[in-house]
C-alpha cells in the first residue's frame, strides 16, 4: 500500500505503521518511541528562529529527539495522542512555508550555489502550481516524488525519484524515470516550458494507473517515442556529491554544513547551537539530503568557531568522520518494528572495523528487512535475522544474505572483515573497489576466517 492512510487513535489521525505512508504534519506515524512528524519546508529552507521555535515545540510536546532524512526533511519524534495535535497547530501558526502534497525537490543550495547551472526553484514553483491547478485533481502515491535538479556542488544526483529533471549546459531538462542520476531512464530532453507540460503527462499517467502507480510502472520506451527522444550522449554530471558535513568555500559564497549523528540530535543541543551560530551572522538554514544542513551567512572568519561549536554540541563536521557512512533507522528505540538497537551497533562496527568505512561505500544497519533508512542497494547491509544479523552484500535489506552472523560474533565478524580488506587490498585501493573485486562469495567465506 502506497498510499497516506490515517487510522483513527484515540480521536488523532494516526499514519500507518506500514511501508510506503506518510508522517504528515496531519497525520502523524505510530512508532517505537510514540508518534513521528514529518515537516517538509519549502525549498528546504528555515531561518534560525524557525528552527529554534521548532525544536522548542518538539521539546515540549515530543521526547526531543529531531532528524533530518535521507532526503533533506525534518522529522520529530515521541509525540502522543493528545499531544501530537498541539504540536500541529503550533507549527501552523507560524505561518511557515511548508511544502504539502506531491514532494517536488530542489538542491540544498538551489540559488546559491556558485556551481549549479541553473537556479532551479522557479521551474519546480512553476510545477507545483500546475499539480494544484490540475483538474481533475491528480490521484498519485503519496511518497511519489519530483526532484528538479539545477546542478551545483550539492545537486540531486544521488537522490532517486519517481520522474527527474536534470538542468543541461545547453540550457534543455533532461527528463528521466525512476531511480538516481546513473539509473533512471531518460525519456525527454526539452527546453523549460515544453518540460513542464511533459512532466504533467507522466503525472496524469500516473494518475490513471492508480494511487499505487509509480515511475518504474512506465513505460520509457514508449515515452521515448511519445516525445521524439533519441539518446546522444548528452547527461548527467560526472561529479560525485560530497558530505554536507565540513566548511564549503568558494570565491564569494561560504556555507558551514553539518551531519546529525546517526540522523539524529536532541532539541536542546540543537537550540544552544543555532542561537551561537546566528551570534555568527548566520541568517538562513537549508536543509540537505543525507541527513544534514547548511548554515547560510556566517562570514568566512568566523566558520571555524562555528564549527568547533558544532563540534561541542555533537553534530558531525568531518566528513570523513565513520558515522557519515552508516545508513541507519531509528532501531528497537524508535521503531516497534526493529528487532535491535541500531545506534548502539553502528557504534561497535565503527569501533571493530573503522577501515571498512573510508567514505567509499555505505553500510546500511537496518532493524527489520524493510529496509527504511536506505532502500536502495549498498555494498553491506546488516539486517535483522532469527538469531543475529544477516549480511547481504551489493543488496537492500530485504535481499538475499551472504551470511548470517551471531549476536554475540557481530563484532569479530566485521573485525574479520576489516582484516580481509586490509589483508588483499592493492595499493591505492579503497574499501569499496577492495569488496567488489573480492566479491560476495570471498566475503562470506572471509567472514568466517581469521586473517588476523
């Protein structure tokens, strides 16, 4: 089931526990550790006082545990019933913009960033508004997503989506279907306007095939067709998209990023932190995909502290620090479908095998074979199993494992692997390129081995 389906709890609309719904500002998920929210700001933009008077209110009505997903959008954790609802309406009182419906998304630094080609926040306006005028209203699946993609140091090229536009040099959008930018089919590339009518064909598509419709469910080759598309070579950026954790410069433009440890902070932390940064000049916050933010304004002199700051209230600011590369979900703390706790095992793999996580692959640690946190394959996934973990390698949590690992061997398994790596490994090799020459049979196998 893809679509939001509230179910009514104690008189709150209540979001299903299932895969696929939506924690709505309306609506919110039935987890581990009470009632989850997701906010969406638009264009992923908050001023500080926003964030503030948002963490208070989590604070206050919630356990104060915020996160930031895989997708740039702010979640709050621990609301109850009778909570949930004054959380909502404080939020809208605000008056901040918020985006709803169908999630169309922009690069983090849309706007700003001085590498982007094109600014892509008009053409995204342009589209929602198109969805909203639509008549009849479109009926589509409520994680179905847009992502309009301008290019830049942080573009989108790593997040997936049902339906891309990726801005090219010569000032044409690249439509593509389902996936990133090396794996989504591309079926148009056409000029600004005449993209903004292709897409809202593929939504009414869409909208015909059902509110379980999604881009992989269309056809690319007969849209190739429908629109007059022949491939040429001409795509995506060869560039990969760093870690919003670390200092960004560039001739004129400067932006402090950072990452939550393991997707999340405490309020408190998060408030102390964002009134020292605004004492900074910070003036504008973008949330990023990977679990991370931007904090827009603080002159180039004063970043350093900004950061050491950071540093003191535990946000990630390295970005080759270990915990950038772990994938995790809430675990048994927050979710009642986690069969471990999956922060307190993502630190003992850092401690056992920090070789194995040299910002060249992600290890996704998931409580269940749902598979939340990271849906799409990774070279290690550890997920749950009936009497430890499994191991599935170059596959999503649901897949089929290479190994299955005692509770009480996890450590001395990933220190297995580590010495493996580090035992075959050819020069200049990274972990990631070491894994895939070795293979998934070597790696089960090596897990079993002492090559220490």
């Amino acid at each position: 089931m893809t679509e939001c389906s509230p179910i009514d709890f104690n008189g709150a609309a209540i979001a299903s526990t299932r895969r696929g719904v939506c924690p709505a500002l309306d609506a919110p998920m039935q987890t581990g550790d009470g009632l989850l929210v997701r906010l969406r700001p638009l264009d992923s933009r908050l001023t500080p006082a926003a964030f503030v008077t948002i963490a208070e209110t989590a604070a206050r009505h919630g356990n104060g545990l915020m996160e930031v997903t895989a997708r740039g959008n702010l979640q709050v954790r621990g609301l109850t019933p009778a909570s949930a609802p004054l959380f909502s309406a404080e939020i809208l009182a605000m008056d901040m913009p918020l985006a709803t419906g169908l999630a169309i998304e922009t690069p983090p630094l849309a706007g700003l960033d001085p590498e982007e080609i094109i600014d892509a926040r008009p053409l995204a306006d342009v589209l929602r508004a198109r969805v909203v005028l639509e008549e009849p209203a479109l009926s589509l699946a409520a994680k179905l997503s847009i992502t309009v993609d301008g290019g830049g140091r942080f573009s989108l090229k790593n997040v997936s989506a049902d339906i891309r536009l990726t801005a090219l040099p010569d000032n044409t959008w690249q439509i593509a279907l389902a996936g990133d930018d090396h794996t989504a089919k591309p079926v148009a590339r056409l000029p600004a306007d005449a993209a903004v009518d292709a897409v809202m064909a593929l939504l009414r598509a869409l909208s015909a095939m059902g509110r379980r419709a999604r881009g992989r469910d269309l056809d690319a080759g007969e849209w190739r067709s429908r629109f007059g598309f022949e491939e040429n070579g001409q795509g995506g950026r060869e560039h990969s998209v760093p870690s919003p954790a670390g200092l960004h410069l560039w001739d004129g433009f400067s932006a402090l990023g950072l990452a939550l440890p393991f997707c999340q902070i405490e309020a408190a932390a998060l408030i102390a932190f964002i009134r020292e940064t605004e004492a900074l000049g910070c003036h504008e916050i973008r949330l990023a995909s990977d679990h991370g933010f931007f904090l827009i304004g603080i002159a180039p002199a004063q970043l350093a502290a900004a950061r050491d700051a950071a540093a003191a209230r535990g946000f990630v600011v390295d970005p080759q620090e270990p915990a950038n590369h772990i994938a995790l979900c809430a675990g048994a703390r927050g979710c009642a479908s986690a069969f471990f706790d999956t922060h307190a095992l993502a630190r003992t793999l850092i401690a056992a095998a920090p070789a194995l996580l040299d910002g060249s692959l992600t290890l996704h640690v998931s409580g269940c074979p749902k598979g939340c946190a990271h849906p799409a394959p990774t070279p290690l996934t550890l997920t749950a199993a009936p009497t430890g973990y499994a191991l599935v390698v170059n596959g999503s949590a649901s897949g089929s494992p290479e190994a299955y690992i005692a509770a009480k061997d996890v450590t001395s398994a990933f220190r297995r692997l580590a010495a493996l790596v580090d035992a075959t490994r050819r020069p200049g090799e990274t972990a990631a390129a070491s894994l895939e020459r070795l293979g998934a049979g070597a790696i089960g196998q090596g897990l079993q081995r002492d090559w220490e």
